[in-house]
C-alpha cells in the first residue's frame, strides 16, 4: 500500500471525512492556485484529482507541476484515457468500469496503460469504477459506450460494488458524471458502504454543502467537487467548514 492509499485507509478507518478537489485540466487557472497558496488550504482539502477529459500527456503534466509548486496535498490521477499518465502525479486511481460491460473498460485500457504505470513507477490504486444515472449523459457515458447503473437500485448498485471487492479492488468510485443533474443518492452510497466495507469515493453533481454532508454521513470517505470549484474557486472553504462540521460531529 502505497502513501496515498494509506491516507485515504486512514480516513477510512477513523470514520473521518475527506474533501477532493477534481480539475480538469482544460479548466485550470490561475485563481486555483491563489486558492491553494492559501495557508489553511492544506487542512481544508485532503486531495487534488486531476483528469476527467481527453487531453494529450504533455498539458496534464504540465497543469500537475503547477498544482505541485502551489500545494502539498496529493495529486492523484483520475485518467480518462493513458495519455493523461504522468510520473509528476503522487499516485493514480487505477481504474475498472464494473459498472459497465464493454471489455475496453473492464481489462482493455489498463493493458495499454500497464506498462506506462509500471515504467514510471507510481503507485497505482485499485478501484471499482460505478458510473451511477445521474439525469443526463455524461462523458463518461458517452465514450465508454456503457449504461450507469439506475439511481434507484442500491442493491444493484452494492452487489456490483461487492463483485469488484472480490476481485480485489480496494477502493470503490460511485460516480454521477460531471455536471450530473442529480449526485449518487445517499441511500445507494450506504448500500455499497455496508456491503463492501471499503473505502469509498463520491462525486458527480455535489454543489451544495447537504449534498456533501449526506454522503459523508451514508458512509462516503472522500466526497469529490468538480463544476463548482471551476465557477468559483473560493467556494473550497464553504465546502472545508461542512467537512469540518462533519468530523466533528463523527467524533
């Protein structure tokens, strides 16, 4: 287990929240570095997701150096494709689309990407990838050809989450897509929570501090922040008192 994985093990385990700031890298500017540079922003944001759009090496590289001369929270790999892998990261989420049936998505793209990982020698974390409807097509759906899971079958959703344990992911991803209508509903995140009992990450249409706060509290260990952060960078620290609040109230 690498460093990353042990941090986020160790939300886990202590029944603590996380908060995730997800950038695309065609997103990325100057007023999220002002944000990071902020002296408390290494206490009110516990990782940096970089990814989610289909870019060449070079500029996900680039936007990661960035990231990494402003902050020292973990940079962590969310790849929508291998040209987005880069040693300048801390780590990456190896990912499985086991929501999904294409065989791309299930070994095809970790074979390409394998020995790039490898070569570079980063730590790669196993994860369970769920694309759950979140009320419209996302990018996600679109290029992996697959259907999500529907919003209203948790038990589907868990006994889909439990077969991935059993292959041995470590770490399991209910994901809306970005700019989901609706996010992952709480009652599904709890379902998947009690029957994998592994560490969970949330994202896709999380804007509002309850959406954050419903998650967290139906079992989510990292809660994952994308569109919103894009609009306006300084919204991080509503997002870090919610976090806050719900440590608290945890402990």
């Amino acid at each position: 287990m690498g460093p990353v994985e042990a941090k986020i093990t160790d939300f886990y385990r202590s029944g603590r929240a996380a908060l995730a700031w997800l950038i695309d890298p065609d997103a990325f500017s100057p007023a999220m570095v002002e944000q990071m540079r902020h002296r408390d922003f290494s206490a009110a944001v516990d990782f940096i997701f970089v990814g989610g759009s289909l870019l060449h090496r070079g500029e996900t590289a680039a936007v990661v150096e960035r990231i990494k001369e402003a902050t020292e929270v973990p940079v962590v790999l969310f790849p929508g494709s291998g040209y987005q892998i880069t040693p300048a990261a801390d780590a990456l989420l190896f990912l499985v689309l086991i929501s999904g049936r294409n065989p791309e998505y299930l070994i095809g793209k970790q074979v390409e990407a394998a020995p790039l990982v490898a070569r570079y020698g980063m730590e790669a974390i196993p994860t369970g990838y769920l694309l759950v409807d979140g009320g419209r097509m996302g990018s996600v759906h679109y290029i992996s050809a697959t259907l999500p899971l529907p919003a209203d079958k948790p038990d589907l959703a868990a006994t889909t989450a439990l077969a991935g344990r059993l292959m041995g992911q470590r770490l399991m991803y209910l994901d809306a897509g970005s700019g989901a209508v609706r996010p992952v509903d709480a009652a599904l995140v709890e379902a998947v929570a009690r029957q994998t009992r592994l560490p969970m990450i949330v994202g896709g249409g999380l804007r509002r501090v309850e959406d954050l706060t419903a998650r967290w509290e139906a079992g989510a260990t990292v809660c994952v922040v994308g569109n919103r952060l894009e609009e306006s960078p300084d919204n991080i620290w509503e997002l870090a008192q919610a976090k806050a609040a719900c440590c608290s109230r945890r402990m």
